[in-house]
C-alpha cells in the first residue's frame, strides 16, 4: 500500500471526475465492451489511475486479448490492492489502485507468459502518458 493515499469527499471525486469515470472508480460500475479509448492503444507509455494519476502499468505489458477491455499481464505491484469481489453471482478478483482506492477492474488467471495474468481494466480508469521522444535512448 502507498504511504500517500488520496482521501477526498464524495463531492470532491464529483467534481474530478467525469460522469463515467466517477461512476467505474467509485462505484465499481463497468464501461461497455470495446467502448474505451486504450482498448486498441499501442504507443508506448505508462497508464495511470485517472482518480489519482499513480502509476499502474506500462505499455510493455498491455497486449490484445480480444475481451473488449485493456488488458495487461502484469502491474506495478505496490501501487494496487487486490480484493475478493463476490459481486454479480461471480467469484472474481478485484483491481483498486492503492492509493485512492479506486476501482480498476479485475484479474484474472487466463492471461500470457510470464505471469499467466489477465489484468482487465476500465480505459475511463486510466490516465495515458505517451513515452515522449526524451525519454528513448540515442
């Protein structure tokens, strides 16, 4: 867990956020199948939580899983907390960021090499910054 959580209001997470990312990351709805902006991204990057702009995951471990939402095979481990979410008649594995607690998503044991992970996550619960030309090596 981060040593610096955000704790706002309801009203203040109002406010930040959007309707829809308001809706996924504090009340742990779900954005439509294939309906998000980064489904399909392939630049590279770092993909951070849209509440609180922690890092979550980077570009080299996002690939296509075809099941409508981003996917990654591995995330910055200290920067999110896993829960058992019983929710909907299903036994799944949640995704909060660590440091607002926000919702992402769920994990799942059905994705690639190296970690067999599927980490399925809501575009509207994250932020996308691009690798900027600074940031390669010459």
């Amino acid at each position: 867990m981060n040593d610096s959580n955000v704790t706002l209001s309801d009203a203040e997470w109002r406010e930040r956020l959007s309707t829809e990312a308001y809706r996924v990351l504090r009340e742990q709805g779900t954005e439509p199948r294939f309906s998000g902006e980064h489904v399909d991204r392939t630049e590279d990057g770092t993909y951070r939580c849209a509440g609180c702009g922690t890092e979550l995951f980077t570009s080299e471990t996002k690939y296509h899983s075809g099941c409508g939402w981003p996917s990654f095979y591995a995330a910055e481990e200290s920067n999110i907390e896993l829960r058992r979410d019983l929710s909907h008649g299903m036994d799944r594995t949640e995704v909060v960021c660590a440091t607002c607690d926000g919702h992402l998503g769920h994990v799942f044991d059905d994705g690639p090499d190296p970690t067999g992970e599927r980490y399925c996550i809501n575009s509207v619960a994250l932020d996308f910054d691009p690798e900027s030309d600074d940031d390669t090596e010459e």
